[in-house]
C-alpha cells in the first residue's frame, strides 16, 4: 500500500506551538485530504509533527482524524496512521489514544439510540 506525509507544518497557525480546537480540527482534515487519502484512496499516512510544537489537544485531534478512525476501527488506524515527531518535549501518544477512544465512545453512544 502506498503511502503520503502530511506536515503539520503546513497547516499550522504562524508561531503557534499548540494544535487546539475542534473548529481547527475540522480546518485541517479539509486542507489536508487525510479523509481522502485513507478512506477513498485507502493509503496510508505519515503525520509530521513540528519539532517545537508542545501539544495537540485531543479535541483537534478528535476532529482531524474522526472519519478516518470511524473507517479504519481502532486497529486499522493505528497500523495506517503514524505520527513522526522529533521533539524530545511532546509525545503525542496519550493525547492521541484518548482522542480514538473518544471518536469510538460518541461511535458507539450514536448507534445505541
């Protein structure tokens, strides 16, 4: 399977060293097509992290990334989906998996009705 990198670099508010809000979320996945990427061209994906970013909030990342995680499942995802970083001040992992657990949860919370 083939795969793209998306930089977050590119899609990153000048100076900010925080990637936060859904509404931000929301901007990036457009201007990035990570949804088509993954979900209609099924590659997978390379996530730049900036080296001086200190956080991603797990809101943004909630917004980023719900069709692509609501497509592959939880595994899926992380086998397609790698985030690259070489800060030594943010990792990324905690933020991320509470943001899957989250899409998940809403997942599973909408389909009980």
């Amino acid at each position: 399977m083939s795969s793209i990198t998306i930089d977050l670099e590119k899609h990153r508010t000048k100076g900010s060293k925080v990637f936060t809000g859904r509404d931000r979320g929301i901007e990036v996945r457009t201007d990035s097509n990570i949804d088509k990427y993954i979900v209609e061209e099924r590659k997978n994906v390379d996530i730049l992290i900036p080296s001086d970013i200190m956080s991603i909030n797990p809101s943004f990342l909630e917004e980023f990334l719900t069709n692509v995680v609501l497509c592959l499942g939880k595994e899926g995802f992380y086998q397609s989906v790698k985030f690259k970083s070489y800060s030594k001040r943010y990792d990324i992992s905690e933020d991320l998996e509470e943001a899957v657990d989250r899409i998940l949860r809403k997942e599973n919370a909408l389909t009980k009705k």
